[in-house]
C-alpha cells in the first residue's frame, strides 16, 4: 500500500508521530490526529501531513472528523494514556480506571464505530489498535516474567480489554477486506513512561507501520511486535 488516506490518533508525538511520519513517507497521505491543534499543526507540517483535531474522549469532535473523511484506508487508534506511578492495584482509585478506559478503551470503539463507514469505502482497509506486553494475560500469568512484576492495574487491563475489542472487530469484519490488529511497540522511551523505556519510538512504530500496510494475504486478529506474533 503506498496510496490512500491513513488516521492516526495522538500523534503528535512519541510512537503516533513516527508512525504517521512512517506512513507518509510509504506515501499515505496521513491525517495526523491530535487534541492540541497548535502542537497537532506543528507536527504535521514537520512531516508533511494534516493536522486534524480529535480528542478520543469527545463525541463531537470525533463526529465532526467523521464527517469530513469519505474514505479511509489505515485507521491507527495510537491515543492513550498512563496515569499511574507505582501503586499496587489494592491501591488503586476507580477512578483512575474509569479515565484510563476512557481514552485507551472506550475512545478506541468510538474513533472505530465513527470512522466504520469511511474504513468500508477503502478497497482493502487495516484498522491497527496500539497495545502492550503489560496487556498480555499470558505473560502476566507467569510469575517469572517481567511485566508480571508491573501490575499496573488501570494501564494493564485497559490494554487487556484492548486486546479483546481488536479481535470482536477482527472477528466481524472477517468476511471483509478490511484487516484488524493488535500492534505492540515496546518497552520505547516517551513521556507515558518518563522516557525510561531502552527502545525508541521509532522502533515502536515498526510493527504499527507493517500492519498498516498489511498485503491482501496478511494476517488479522492477531497481536504483533516488529519481530512476529506475540501472546495475548
């Protein structure tokens, strides 16, 4: 795929960013979605894409993008967010979860139910949800792992619930051309984890860009890192 329209949402920096910068310069023509549409702009003029306003959260901002594209090819639900900082999930507020599960969750069916129409017009459209190891039960469930050690519970189970939305969405369009997958970028050093991972983001973008443009024979439901599959 070197032709079409791609979305990606948060991605004025980080692993967004190098994802849409990854995919314009594939040739896509990149709506680079951002809440902040001064620092959205300034992204996208760095790269050569189109800032578009969108706040995952807001109905009406995504109703209004929705109107505006007839046709999408790539849809990258990158938006997310990480609120806590090292207490035990005994300690943890509900509250917390709730606002998590709104952008990492609720805000990934939203942008998807929103943009459905437009991603059905595309001739053979990828829809691409960012998650993470630390989502994954089969590493979770194994005491010896490292990020069993990270019980992140609001982050975690957002990115667990992630992994389940992807394969209800990949599970109904199954008998469409449209292809739906669960990326994993890495332990990458942005501002989500105070720049503490040992990868870049632009390493973090690998395995987003690949299943972005994915060849009709590509796989779908599957979780991915830029090395091959990984559990859920």
């Amino acid at each position: 795929m070197t032709t079409g329209t791609a979305l990606v949402t948060g991605a004025n920096k980080g692993i967004g960013l190098q994802i849409a910068r990854g995919l314009r310069a594939l040739g896509l023509n990149v709506l680079l979605g951002a809440r902040d549409p001064i620092r959205g702009k300034e992204a996208a003029e760095a790269i050569g894409a189109t800032a578009v306003r969108l706040d995952v959260t807001d109905e009406d901002s995504i109703a209004r993008l929705a109107e505006e594209v007839e046709t999408l090819d790539v849809l990258v639900n990158n938006a997310g967010i990480l609120l806590e900082r090292g207490a035990p999930p005994s300690g943890t507020p509900v509250g917390m979860l709730r606002e998590t599960f709104a952008v990492n969750v609720f805000g990934v069916v939203a942008v998807t139910n929103a943009l459905l129409p437009a991603l059905r017009r595309a001739p053979a459209a990828r829809i691409v949800n960012l998650g993470s190891g630390l989502g994954s039960l089969a590493f979770a469930s194994d005491p010896g792992h490292v990020y069993a050690r990270n019980p992140l519970l609001a982050y975690n189970s957002s990115k667990s619930a992630l992994a389940a939305v992807t394969l209800a969405y990949a599970n109904e369009l199954r008998g469409s051309a449209i292809k739906v997958n669960l990326a994993d970028p890495g332990y990458c050093a942005t501002d989500l984890n105070h720049f503490s991972g040992p990868r870049t983001p632009a390493q973090g973008a690998v395995a987003a860009i690949r299943l972005a443009t994915l060849p009709a024979d590509g796989p779908t439901g599957g979780c991915f890192d830029d090395e091959g599959p990984v559990p859920w």
